[in-house]
C-alpha cells in the first residue's frame, strides 16, 4: 500500500516537474525575442509575468457555472541525519539515516464568488497524514473567514512554511510550545485573517484545544472537550515585521494544566541579511513557567545563504524532552536519558541550541540545505545531555 502511494507520488512529480520546464522553456523562447529584436525588455517581462500568472492553476466552469480557479502545488524533502548523543558523558545512542522528511500533495480552489477551499496530505509518514483542510470566504480585504484544519497563528517560525525557513529544522523553544507539548501547530475549528491598513494585520483562531484533524479527538469524542483560542497581531513595513501572539489552551492533553503562551517576534531584512529573534513565555498553571527564545541570522552571496541560530529553554519544573525539542534525536536507553531530563530537587531545567548551516538556491523550485547542531541540556543538579550531528536536505517544489 505504500509502495503503491510512493509510486503514484513520483509519477506525479515527473508530471508536474514537467510542467516547470515548460514555463523555463518559455522564459528561454523570451530571451531569444528579445535578442531578436522582436520583443523589447519590458514587454518580454509582462508577457513573462502574465504567462505565470496563467500557470498558477486551471481555470474551468463548476456545476453552478461559476468559474473557478484550481491550483496545485507539492513538496518533497528528501533528508539525511546522523546525530549522537550523551549522557554525563556517556555515548548512549546515535541515528544515521536517509529517510522523507516531507512528501506533500496539494490544491487550492478558488471560486469567483470569493469561496475556497484548500486541501494538502503528506505520505512521508507511516499512514497518509492530513497537512492542511480548510473552506472559506473572503469577504473583503479586512476579513476572510474559514473552517477546517490548518496551523493556528502562533510562532512566526511555525506559520512560516517549512519551505521557507532558513533551517532545517524549526528551534528547541518553537519545537516545545509546537510539538513537545501539543500546544501551537494544527487544530481543528473557527479561522479569520485579515489586513487593516497601515502595515497592520491580523488572524484568529477559535479551535479544539487537542492537536489533531476530525472530529474523534485523542482517539474517542469524547476524550477532549475543550477548545483553545489564539490570535496574532502583526506590522509590516519595508523589509521589518513586528507581530505578538497569544493563545490560551484548557486542560493541555501532555501538561495536564491550561496552558497560557504568548511569543513576540522581529524580522528584518536588508542588504542580503535576514535576521530573526522571537521570544516565548508559557504559564502551565501547576507545572509553573517555561522560556524561550531564539535569534537566527542568514546572509545572501548569490545562490549560498549562510545561516547561524542560537535557541535557550529555560522551565521551571517541567519535563524536558530532549529528543522531541532537537528532532529525530536519538532516544535514550534507560529512564532519565534524553526524554525525561529532570532536576531531582523540581527547579529549572533547559536547554541550549547551536546551529550551523549552508543553504544553496538553485533555483526557487530546487535548494540544498546542510547544518550542523550542538544541543545541550542541563539542571541545578548538574545533570546534563548532550546532542549534535549533522543534517542535509534536498528541497524540491512544484
């Protein structure tokens, strides 16, 4: 059966990617015009760009005879890591793999009246993974309204698709609001997003507060029925965005506590360099307070982007998970390696992240990443864990 899906997957993508060197092959007839003296620069560059804008999905009549516009898109990482880890100074475990970090599939259809609807899966994982399922309306600039599953508006580096990003893999602080403890990420409910002028934007969420597509939350109905609600406010002018989001989240399935979070970010862009620092502070009711942060700094020289990022966890009492908060880590093999770091005396237990990277842009569809990363956990009671390794990744879009 996954053989099967892995099949249809590449026969796909060869399909698709054949799509793309059809746009270059028109680019290239461009040039040749232009050469020729049969089309001048700039009209070259809008034939070019209506020419892409006609790529950008197939139009065709639905049954109501509203016209509609259907998009597809995918995304394949194709990852390899090699990571070791100690405890107190003894080697414990190690990973040395290639695997599919990402397999994706999507489409977006947008209707003339202002209806859409998006849908993306990802077949990197063992069973078929829903990424993205949402159905709205855009009612005017300032509010769009939509229903479905799809990441809430918490973390500037969690929203920014993986894509995007200048690392590999989102930091230690994101990863333990994210992933470790359930909090951000994907749920299920209410949407809206917006511009309100000014630089000004906006996005809401009224949500199930367990993580999870369908309606058969952990497992059951009726095993969670709590919802969560977050919301983002954000400015952007020229190359800086500024932005805070908050969210609160009752009975957190893996805290056992309401979760209060807030983060606030900066992102600045000039001159080849793109710069990023966000905070984050959580309040985990009895398993008190965690805080975190990080600064990444990427510089531009031509197709190379190197990349350097710092990331500190810092909780009061609450368990670090050391192999979720630095992904794919390998586990430990006793209780106290690795995934359940903790100060015998219940203060203050962290975690420190260095990474460093190189990335090459072949194109916008085609890049190679590779980076370097050092983590390390400690506590009052000098205990402490440490992982690094490397990882490189081929990214392909369509």
């Amino acid at each position: 059966m996954k053989l099967n899906k892995l099949i249809r997957m590449t026969a796909l993508s060869a399909a698709l990617v054949g799509s793309v060197s059809y746009a270059t092959s028109n680019d290239a007839l461009l040039d040749l015009l232009v050469k020729k003296g049969v089309l001048t620069d700039s009209e070259a560059t809008a034939v070019a760009a209506e020419l892409r804008e006609e790529n950008k999905g197939v139009t065709f009549s639905s049954k109501g005879k509203e016209t509609v516009k259907l998009r597809f898109n995918g995304r394949m990482h194709f990852q390899y890591d090699s990571l070791d880890s100690e405890d107190n100074g003894r080697d414990v475990a190690s990973t040395n793999h290639f695997y599919f970090r990402r397999l994706r599939l999507g489409a977006k259809a947008t209707h003339e009246n202002g209806l859409l609807a998006e849908t993306g899966v990802d077949v990197a994982e063992n069973d078929l993974a829903i990424a993205k399922a949402v159905a709205g309306y855009e009612f005017s600039e300032a509010f769009a309204g939509m229903v479905g599953y799809q990441k809430v508006p918490f973390g500037f580096q969690e929203t920014t698709s993986s894509s995007k990003i200048k690392t590999i893999e989102r930091s230690a602080a994101n990863r333990f609001l994210a992933d470790d403890i359930d909090f951000a990420g994907r749920h299920t409910g209410l949407h809206a997003k917006g511009n309100l002028g000014g630089g000004f934007s906006y996005a809401a969420a009224i949500v199930n507060g367990a993580q999870g597509e369908g309606s058969r939350l952990l497992g059951t109905a009726q095993a969670s029925n709590d919802l969560a609600a977050f919301g983002r406010v954000q400015w952007s002018g020229n190359d800086l965005t500024l932005g805070v989001d908050a969210g609160n989240q009752s009975n957190n399935d893996v805290v056992g506590q309401d979760v209060t979070a807030f983060t606030a970010y900066a992102n600045y862009k000039f001159e080849g360099f793109d710069i990023l620092g966000e905070y984050f502070s959580a309040d985990m009711d009895d398993q008190e307070d965690a805080e975190g942060y990080s600064l990444r700094v990427a510089y531009k020289l031509d197709k190379f982007e190197p990349v350097f990022r710092y990331s500190h966890l810092k909780n009061d009492t609450f368990v670090i998970d050391a192999d979720e908060l630095i992904r794919r880590a390998p586990e430990g093999d006793r209780p106290g390696d690795l995934d359940n770091l903790r100060d015998a005396t219940g203060d203050e237990v962290e975690i420190d992240s260095y990474y460093f990277g190189l990335n090459y842009y072949y194109n916008k569809a085609v890049s190679l990443m590779a980076g370097y990363e050092m983590a390390e956990t400690g506590s009052d009671d000098g205990d402490e864990v440490e992982i690094d390794g490397l990882r490189a990744r081929l990214q392909i879009l369509w």
